[in-house]
C-alpha cells in the first residue's frame, strides 16, 4: 500500500512538474514585435516600434558574393518605405568572417558603396548557442516544409514580415530581391 500510494504521489509530481514547463507567450512569442536588439550605435530597439509595417529581416555581410544585393536592398527600402515597409539589417560575420569590421565600419562600408538608409543592428549570430533570439524564433517559423527549423544556411537569407508580425516567407541566399519584390508589393497592398 505504502508503495502505491510513493508511486501516485511520484506520479503527480511529474504532473505538476510537467504542467509547469508549459511555454508563456513571453517564451514562445506570436509575433516579431515581442524581441528588441541593438542597433550599430549600441542602443537597445524594441522591435514593436515597427509594427504594423511590413518587414524584411536579412543577414548581411560586407565580404561576401552576395554582397551586391545591398543595391537591390536600398532600392526596394526607397521604393516602399513611404507605403510601411522596412528592412531591418543584422550583420553577420558566421560565415566564412566575411563581416570583420566593427558596427561603424560595417554602417560606413553599407552607406559609402550602397547608399543604405533602412536601419542596421549590431553584429550577430545567427546559428547556434550564441545565435540572437530573433532568429531562434524566425527559424522556428512554419513558412515553409523545406526551411522550417533549419539552421541559416548563409548571408543574405531574407525573412518577410507582414504587418502583424507573423514570418510570412523565407527566402534563402541566392534569392533575389527583384525576385522577392512581388511578395513585398502583395503584402504592402494587404494581400
């Protein structure tokens, strides 16, 4: 008797254990606008303050093939910014160190050859123990059967919010913004 009665109460305590690791909305977030990051001058942004816009999160690199997609990057921002649509830019050197330079450096690098205006972070991982929130949670994003929980396979993997802040398209490295850019124009027109 006395070894039931351990084996119910063992029994209920895993229970009550197990019903206390269920996920808060603070730990699995619903949107993007619950994580904030630092910007390149070291300032803390809640991404909240973009919501309702529709977004386009990228891993960037200054040293990289894909660099060039920075002329296309400016030229979408421009094209659509005054309709709600912004880019956010978070460098990141995980990729063969092909973003070296400091936050300032990496902005001037951006600013002097591409002529960049949407807002960047400050540098970071993407993958792996140190990854940024942010991406843990955009990689968890259901928006794809083929990319669904897969680690970012290079720079310039692109990530299209809509304007709740729900992940609605990954759109991998060699993907090109003029490619991406009707994805873009849909959601700006609420489609």
């Amino acid at each position: 008797m006395k070894f039931a009665f351990y084996i119910s109460a063992l029994c209920l305590s895993l229970t009550v254990s197990c019903c206390n690791t269920v996920k808060t909305s603070e730990q699995d977030p619903d949107n993007i606008y619950q994580f904030s990051a630092v910007d390149n001058s070291g300032q803390q942004v809640a991404l909240s303050e973009y919501k309702g816009k529709v977004l386009l999160v990228v891993n960037t690199a200054s040293r990289c093939g894909f660099t060039p997609q920075y002329d296309g990057l400016e030229n979408l921002y421009s094209k659509f910014r005054d309709r709600g649509f912004v880019i956010l830019d978070f460098p990141c050197n995980q990729f063969g160190a092909q973003a070296p330079e400091s936050d300032s450096a990496y902005a001037a690098f951006c600013k002097i050859n591409y002529h960049v205006d949407f807002p960047q972070f400050h540098k970071v991982e993407v993958n792996g123990g140190n990854e940024l929130p942010l991406y843990h949670w955009l990689k968890t994003q259901n928006v794809s059967d083929s990319t669904a929980n897969t680690d970012i396979k290079w720079n310039f993997t692109k990530f299209l919010v809509d304007r709740s802040g729900s992940v609605v398209k990954r759109f991998e490295p060699g993907v090109t913004i003029e490619e991406l850019a009707p994805e873009v124009e849909k959601l700006l027109a609420g489609q």
